[in-house]
C-alpha cells in the first residue's frame, strides 16, 4: 500500500498528459469527422470517394500500426520532424475522426429528408439548414454513440506509451521498474483509468437526459 502512495504523484503527472492527449485528440477527431461526414454526403463523386477511402483505411488498419507510421514513418522522412506527444495526438484524433465520420453520416441520414426540404422552404441554403436543422437534431440521436467512440480513444491512449509519451501507462512502467511492485502498480493504473471512464459515462447519462428526444 505504502508503495501505492508514494507512486501516486508520478501516476497522476501521467493521468494528467493522458487527459491533455485524450481532450486535444477528441476535439480535432470530432472536427476530422464532421468534415468527413460531410465529404461522403457531397454530391461531388471524388470527394465522396477520397472520404471513403480515408474511413477504410483508418478503420481498416490497426491504431498501433497508424501511430508507428506517423511517429516512426513520418520522422523518417527528411522534411518531417514530429515530436512523440504531436504524434499521439494525430494518432488518437485521425483514428477517432474515422469513426466519428461514419457515426455523423450515419446520423444526418437517420432524419427523415423532410427536415431538410422543410428548412429549404424557409428560405434556408443548403449549408444554413444542415446548421441550424440537421446537424442540431442529429447530435441528439448520434450521443450515445459519440460518447462509446470517446471512451475506446481514451483506452487506445495507453498505446502511446510504446513511444515514450509519459502517460499514465508509461509511468506505470516507470514506477513498476523502481520498485518491483506490478500487482500494486497495474491495480493503481487500472483504478485511475476507470475512474476516468466511469466519470466519462455518467457525464454522456446526464447529456443523453438533458437532450433526449422527445
């Protein structure tokens, strides 16, 4: 126990680059997505299918081999020079932003086209009525799913510690090699890191009840 304790402080300047990673990396993949999203619904058939391709092969690929090839691929390249901490969160958010795409389509197609036609007749343009009246209503029925999407990210975060970020799972292994102590360490990790993720659920409760559907 006592070695649990005197470990919590580097364990938590480890949750702390974890959170950075993890909220930095989930804004720029829910940006990544939207703009996707919107790309597989375009009218125009090479920009719907250059989206395409990007959702299957993220998707279609496994994250650790995306953040070796953004880390290690990359910086291999003479004009590329990517710190560990800028790849990860490429990592996390691209690989988010794949999935989040195929959850926004999924959703803005989910509305009866009547939204969009009604909001047309109003006087709205194509972009103002996917604002103000698509987009709006399809957030409700898309947040379950966002928040499950947010809570795998926040899992896949612990990959980064293969290249030496200093999340909480590298810093685990850190505490682990000083003191020799894996069961009490890893129980540690573990407690943290749901902590975290349980507090992300109840968070999605309240939004789901806050914007349900009527």
């Amino acid at each position: 126990m006592e070695v649990v304790i005197n470990s919590l402080p580097y364990l938590w300047e480890g949750l702390l680059v974890t959170l950075k990673v993890f909220i930095i990396a989930i804004i720029l993949g829910f940006i990544i997505g939207l703009v996707v999203a919107l790309l597989r619904l375009s009218p125009v058939k090479l920009l719907n299918w250059l989206a395409k391709i990007f959702v299957d092969v993220i998707r279609g690929t496994p994250i650790l081999v995306q953040l070796f090839f953004f880390y290690f691929g990359l910086n291999s390249l003479e004009f590329v020079s990517l710190d560990r901490e800028t790849a990860g969160i490429v990592t996390v958010a691209i690989n988010a932003g794949a999935y989040y795409a195929e959850i926004i389509r999924a959703g803005i197609q989910s509305l009866d086209k009547g939204q969009n036609e009604a909001a047309r007749s109003l006087g709205l343009t194509s972009a103002q009525s996917m604002r103000y009246v698509i987009l709006p209503q399809s957030f409700r029925r898309m947040l379950p799913t966002f928040t499950n999407q947010a809570i795998i990210s926040l899992k896949d975060t612990s990959l980064l510690s293969v290249i030496g970020i200093a999340d909480l799972t590298q810093k685990g292994q850190v505490q682990i090699a000083a003191t020799f102590k894996a069961f009490e360490i890893w129980i540690a990790v573990g407690i943290m890191y749901f902590v975290v993720i349980y507090l992300l659920s109840l968070l999605s409760s309240f939004l789901e009840r806050r914007f349900r559907l009527d």
